[in-house]
C-alpha cells in the first residue's frame, strides 16, 4: 500500500483480510458492516485489530476514539482509522 493513497475503502479491505486470516473462521462471512459482536469478537479480538491498524497504517488511535462507536464494525473502524492518517 506505500505508493498508492489510502482511502477508507483500502482500510475496509485490509481489516477484511486481517479478520478472516487472523481472527475469524474462514467460513464466517464478513462484510464491512457485519457487527463485531454477530461474528463473536471480543475485547482482545478489538485491541488485537486496532493493534494490526497502528502497525500496517502507521497510525496512532487516541484512546479518545476507543468507544464503542468506533469498535462496533469493520467500516467504522476504517472511518476512525482514515480520519487520523
């Protein structure tokens, strides 16, 4: 992703795959708007994303915007997320 400009979509994508590799069973369906809590994610499961975020996007999320507003999706997570690049 260096050379290209990250857009929210790009965000959504790259959550998507984080997920599906590391989190999730391969055979649940994820969709940028699934809720975190329909597919069985946890805390740990959250901070464990937002951890892959700060790391592959080099980004700092303030711990202002860990609510639950920002942690309930894959979409609002990239929204969270692009706001701050």
């Amino acid at each position: 992703m260096e050379n290209k400009k990250i857009t929210q979509e790009n965000i959504c994508n790259e959550l998507i795959s984080y997920v599906k590799n590391n989190i999730t069973d391969n055979s649940i369906s994820i969709e940028s708007e699934t809720p975190f809590n329909q597919i069985g994610l946890d805390s740990s499961s959250i901070i464990e994303i937002v951890l892959f975020i700060e790391r592959k996007f080099s980004v700092v999320i303030p711990e202002g915007d860990l609510i639950p507003e920002n942690l309930k999706s894959i979409n609002a997570l990239a929204k969270c997320t692009y706001k701050h690049l």
